[in-house]
C-alpha cells in the first residue's frame, strides 16, 4: 500500500509529536562508531526525546555474522576509524565529543554484549534498552544467506537473545563515510542519503514504538526481530528516490547465495550470486508476501521482513520435520509429551516430570520443577498484536524530505 506525499507528511508529523514517552536505546552497527549512518539515525532518535547510546566497533566489522571476538589487547594497537580515537588508548572508551557514543575493539556481537554486561550498567542511566537498533549498514542485507553474513543482524540477533527486541537496518548507499563528511545539504540541494537514511530508520522505529503502546503490548514480541533494507537514496544527485515506502516482505523469495568462481589467470577465486530454492523454499511465515530482495530490485521501495531466532524446523503437524524424524528413528529418542503439559497425567502443577521416552532405547527424563510453567507465549494472541502494529508500519512513506 502506498500512501500520497501529502498524507505521508501528515502521518509522519502525527508520530513525530505523539505523546510517547522516551525510551532507552541502544545502537550499534558493523561499519564503526564513528560513520555518518548510525550518527545521523543517533541525532534522529534523539530528537523524538529518547535516551540513545551507541556502542559500535572501533573499526569497520563488515561481514562477521554473529560472530563474538573479544579483543585480546587492553589498549588500540592503531588508531581507531577516522582516527577519531588514537592507538595506544583503552580498547574501549567514549567519543571525547559525546560521552554517550562509546566504541569497543571487538565485533558487533561483543559489542552488544559489552554495552549490555559493561558499559550501560556503569556509565549509563539504564542497563538494559527497551530497543536495540543495528545500522543503517553501509549496503543492503538481503535473504537468509546474508542474514547469517552480516555483521549489523549479528547483533541484531545478538540483542534479541537477550530479550531485547531489536531492528536490523541496512541502507543501498555503499561506500562508509565519516560522520563529520555527511552534509547538511547535498549538490540537488537535499538532506544528505545518510541523514535521509538516518530519518527514515528513526521514523519507522518511532511508528513502532507508538504502535505498540497504543495497543499495550511489548514493542515486539519475545524472540522477534525486524530486518529493513532502505534502496540507495538518491538525494545527492536528485529526488527520484528520497522517500521510499515501507512494504511488509518475507527474507525469502528472489533471494540469492553465493557461488565459487575460479579466475585461471589469477588463480584466485571469488563470488558471484546465484539463485537456489534451497534458499527460497518457502517453510515458514507468510508465503504470499514478496521477497525482500525482489522488491528492492523492483524500484524504490524499502522491505520490512519480521524474524525470530527460534530455527527450530516446523513441527511435524505443519511441517517436513516429521520426514526426517522418520528418518533418525532409529538412533533418536523423542520425550514423551504428555506429563509436559499440566492436568493430562493428573498431576497439576507439574511439568516435565518423569517423563517416557518414545524409541528403541529406554530412559527416563529427569524429574523437572514443580513450579506451573507460564504457557501464555507468543500464539496467536501476539501474533495478532505484531500484525496490527506492523500494519501501521508498512506501506507508509515514514519521511517526506
């Protein structure tokens, strides 16, 4: 659904002045601490009234997924990104510019955990944020290949495993670029892309949160995520693309991974994309909606794909799981279900307890607690309340430049 530009401006000033109150943020990101995206989607959140920190990487991190690498030296062995920070001090440490924008000398990962065990609960007037918000990423992250890739949903995933809910953001504007270079306006006399990029991540974070107050419920439910890919903004040279709206998509659907491609003259090797169904088949979600990689190839329009990090395969009830549990059920056991579940075996209040195993070998489960499980979970209940709230988010030009 897309919106007119004058209804966009007036749905976007209606979020930028609604009464909510400000909330406790934490950014970071793959590129480093000091480049003009995560600034500039900084200065924007902050000036909706909420508390932001940034701790980002002291140098760019691209590329290393969820991987978790503490540095092993107590101080920088060079100057950090745009030598804003010079070799010799600490690991980590605040901008001397901004004492709420910090950097670590690790991957984004460690640095959400560092922010999360570290640095907020010392330096900070929280400990834990209501919401973590990784990019915008120099370059789009499309499909479940890159999902894994990726640096800025590494920490994404990183934060949601820590019961934060998080939004991964990734822009089509490559080439990282100092905060300090970014432009108040460009050669087409427009905002800057990255402040634009910047504008438009706040925006939708702020839609969101508004949302999600207004129906009373969590800003997204335990275990879920966002992934948004804004297409190259296009405002240094003119306005074809300053406003891109927002469509519900899938990661799956169009998507690519990545292919080994010898060179008999160099005799190296590199990548090129190829287009699998492995990647594309269709398991969970909703199969009717478009794939986020098409739809940013189809023009200017941003993709917003809901995740969890629960990657459990489909039970065997919906799904080809039951094929291979076939498969294994020779050498794998299953625990039987039944004393899980409060009043089936006549034991209220108890679960887990003393528990069959289904199979060929014979054992028990180990008696569980006696406490009654909180079995209310995401269901339908919650599902119903992130599709009325992401229903006010997609399809809405969230900024008019």
């Amino acid at each position: 659904m897309r919106l007119s530009a004058l209804s966009s401006a007036l749905l976007a000033a209606t979020y930028m002045f609604a009464p909510v109150n400000g909330l406790n943020i934490l950014l970071s990101d793959d590129d480093g601490f000091g480049t003009g995206n995560i600034r500039e989607l900084y200065r924007a959140l902050k000036s909706f009234g909420h508390n932001v920190w940034i701790v980002a990487p002291a140098i760019n991190q691209s590329g290393v997924g969820g991987t978790v690498v503490f540095t092993t030296s107590t101080n920088l062995t060079a100057d950090s990104q745009y030598g804003i920070i010079k070799a010799g001090a600490p690991s980590f440490g605040s901008d001397p510019a901004d004492s709420q924008i910090w950097y670590y000398n690790g991957t984004p990962s460690a640095c959400v955990q560092v922010a999360l065990d570290h640095i907020l609960p010392l330096h900070a007037p929280f400990s834990v944020p209501d919401l973590f918000i990784s990019g915008p990423n120099y370059g789009t992250n499309l499909g479940p290949f890159v999902f894994t890739l990726a640096g800025t949903l590494g920490a994404a995933y990183t934060a949601i495993e820590r019961n934060i809910p998080a939004i991964a953001v990734s822009t089509g504007n490559s080439g990282a670029t100092p905060h300090f270079w970014v432009n108040e306006t460009t050669p087409a006399g427009l905002p800057d892309p990255f402040t634009l990029a910047g504008r438009l991540a706040a925006n939708l974070a702020q839609t969101l949160i508004v949302a999600a107050k207004a129906k009373g419920g969590p800003i997204l439910p335990l275990g879920y995520g966002i992934n948004v890919n804004i297409p190259k903004i296009s405002s240094y040279t003119d306005d074809t693309c300053v406003n891109p709206p927002f469509i519900h998509t899938r990661l799956t659907g169009g998507a690519y991974v990545d292919k080994a491609v010898f060179n008999a003259t160099t005799g190296l090797f590199d990548w090129a994309n190829i287009d699998t169904k492995g990647v594309n088949q269709c398991i969970n979600g909703d199969c009717s909606l478009p794939g986020e990689t098409k739809l940013l190839a189809d023009g200017c329009q941003s993709s917003v794909s809901v995740f969890t990090v629960d990657y459990d395969a489909p039970s065997a009830v919906c799904g080809g799981a039951a094929s291979v549990k076939g498969l294994l059920s020779s050498l794998v056991n299953e625990a039987d279900a039944s004393p899980l579940v409060p009043g089936l075996t006549g034991s209220e209040g108890v679960f887990g307890g003393n528990g069959t195993v289904r199979g060929n070998a014979t054992a028990t489960v180990a008696p569980g607690p006696t406490k009654t499980p909180d079995i209310t979970g995401l269901g339908v209940r919650e599902a119903g309340r992130l599709g009325a709230v992401l229903a006010a988010v997609v399809g809405v030009m969230a900024f008019t430049a």
